[in-house]
C-alpha cells in the first residue's frame, strides 16, 4: 500500500497554529505521547484519545486504521482480533520483518512513530478522512481502494446491502438477479452484492471518470470484473441493453449545509447535491424506472430520513409513477428512516 505523506512535521505544526491553538497543541502533545509507545495498542490509544480531543469524527476507527496501515494490519478486523494477545521478547526480536497478521503486539519503532504522527496530524488539522489517508476501507465483507474526492461507502449503506440481499426478489430468482448501482462512485454496493451473489451481474453508471476508474479498479482487485461493468454516463441518457432484476441507489443529502468538514472539504459534494429538497435526482430516477426494471422488479433507495414520505406521496398520487408501488420504508441502526423499497408492478 502507498502513502502520501508530503506533510511533515514542520509544516503541520505551522498549519496547525494558522487554524487553532488548540490543534497545535494537540499535535505537539500527540507527538510526545507517541514518543513513549512500546507497543501497537498503546500507538492506537494514543491516536484515538489526541483525536476525541481534537473533536475528530469516528476517532476510533481512524486510529486503527492509521496505525494499522502502518504496522502491516490491512483491515480492521485483523488489528482487533489480535490486540488482546501477549508476545514475550523473542517475538518483538522479530519486528519490522512480520506482518500484523502475524505478531500481534510488535514495538514502534522511530519511523513507525513518525509515520503514525504524520497521518494523524493530516486527520487532526486537515481533517483528512482517514479512508482517504490509508487509501482503502472495509464495506460489508470486502475490502475496497478509496481516493478524494470520490465519496467514501458509508456503514449505513451496509444495512442497504443487507436488505437487498434478504429481500424477496433476490431469493427468488436466487443467484441469476442482474443489479444496477445509480451513481456507483467506488462501485461498493454492486460489488458487495455480487462479491455474495456469485451468479449475479450488474452495472454501475456515474457521471465521475474517476468514479468509474476506481469502481472498475475495485471491481478486479475483488475479481468480479467478469460479471461487472462500469460506464461513465448519466441516469438520462443511459439507455441499458436489458432490463434490470433490482435497481440500487445512494440518493444525495437535503441539507449540504450540515455537511461536515471532511465531506465538504474532502469528498465531491457535486455528488451529493440533490437540490433545493433533495428530491431532484430520486424525481428522475421514479420517471425512469420503466425503462430501467423489469415488471416484479424492486428499486432500492438511501435517502435523507425527510425523504421517504414524499417518495410514497408521489407512487400514490403521481399518474406518471402509476407502475411503481411502495412497499415499504426502512429505518438505520440510528433509528432514521433511511431506505425505501419499491417494486414496478407486473
């Protein structure tokens, strides 16, 4: 995996006193704490406690994966299961030459320690997102490449996943479901899918080249480029050779002024625009669904929590949407009623 790491200290620190006293002081004191690291859990505790200071989002997962990238542990999950382990000494002879999947607890050296404090300044002033600064992250049973500004798979759409994969339609047909992701960005919810259904196929459209680069790029690391394609072009002028079994989408946000700063300086929130109440995109979508799902075939959307009753409003009153049937909402691990599924009728 690669790094890049073109801020050093110096220049952080000089950052940090541009935007904030107290970022600076955060830094300077990260760096001491770290100084006196003996071990991966205390690097990790380190990070994770300078960013809860700091007012960094998800501080937990951002130390882990920081320091996880650095030490060889490539997932989350890999750093977690083996923090708890002991090593005597003669595993800590064998630092810097085994990977974290092997030692569990390993030594920080100077290097280590430097490359630790550098990403986590890049998070703590920056506010780099920390998918952005390790270059991947894990969504719902893959491991997929991440870079700014394409948006980073959020762990609610994991839930989205889920039910597409439990619904109806999918078990049915069972493995043969041919999937459509609108606005694919890192390909993450059809390459997730299929990554569990392993006969299925799909197509993945955005407006982004670079969206489409790197879903394609994460579509051979995670070998199903065979039953994958992506395509740079709009929801209004594709035009698919088949209809769909289910048609999938990550609708943009209402309110972009509530954003947070790693999304408003770091993602591309022309992704995330909907208009004036978000509805623009989803209008669109609706007046297409005919021409894009078979009869019996389900539509699946993530949207802002505002969302889903005027959705419902308009499959019941709207003439032009006569095909389409609410089945029903469904609300995040938050509570926020967050999905939608329709079905065009038969």
């Amino acid at each position: 995996m690669c790094f890049a790491l073109s801020i050093g200290q110096r220049s952080v620190r000089i950052a940090a006193r541009c935007m904030c006293m107290k970022a600076d002081e955060e830094v300077n004191r990260l760096c001491s704490v770290l100084s006196d690291c003996t071990d991966v859990r205390s690097a990790v505790d380190a990070v994770d406690q300078s960013m809860r200071r700091a007012g960094v989002s998800e501080p937990a997962s951002s130390a882990e994966y920081i320091v996880g990238s650095v030490v060889g542990a490539n997932s989350r999950s890999a750093l977690r299961s083996r923090l708890d382990q002991s090593v005597d000494e003669s595993v800590k002879e064998l630092i810097g030459h085994l990977s974290m999947r092997r030692i569990v607890q390993q030594s920080v050296d100077e290097s280590v320690k430097e490359l630790i404090g550098n990403l986590s300044m890049r998070r703590i002033v920056r506010r780099e997102p920390v998918q952005y600064l390790v270059g991947n992250w894990d969504f719902h049973h893959v491991t997929l490449n991440v870079r700014t500004p394409i948006l980073i798979p959020r762990p609610e759409t994991e839930e989205l996943v889920e039910l597409i994969l439990k619904s109806e339609t999918v078990r049915i047909r069972s493995q043969a479901c041919s999937f459509l992701d609108i606005g694919t960005g890192t390909g993450a919810i059809l390459l997730a899918i299929l990554k569990q259904r392993t006969n299925g196929t799909g197509v993945g459209i955005d407006i982004n080249s670079e969206a489409v680069r790197l879903s394609r790029e994460n579509s051979e690391l995670l070998e199903l480029s065979s039953r994958s394609c992506f395509q740079q072009i709009s929801i209004e002028d594709f035009i698919p050779e088949t209809l769909f079994d289910v048609v999938v989408t990550f609708i943009p946000a209402k309110d972009m002024e509530t954003l947070e700063m790693e999304i408003k300086d770091h993602e591309d929130t022309n992704a995330l625009h909907g208009g004036v109440d978000g509805m623009d995109v989803i209008g669109i979508i609706l007046r297409r669904t005919s021409q894009l799902l078979k009869p019996g075939g389900d539509l699946w959307l993530e949207v802002d929590p505002s969302h889903p009753d005027l959705i419902e409003a308009l499959c019941g009153n709207d003439i032009s949407h006569q095909e389409l049937t609410f089945v029903e909402k469904h609300d995040d691990f938050r509570g926020l009623a967050r999905f939608v599924h329709i079905r065009r009728q038969r």
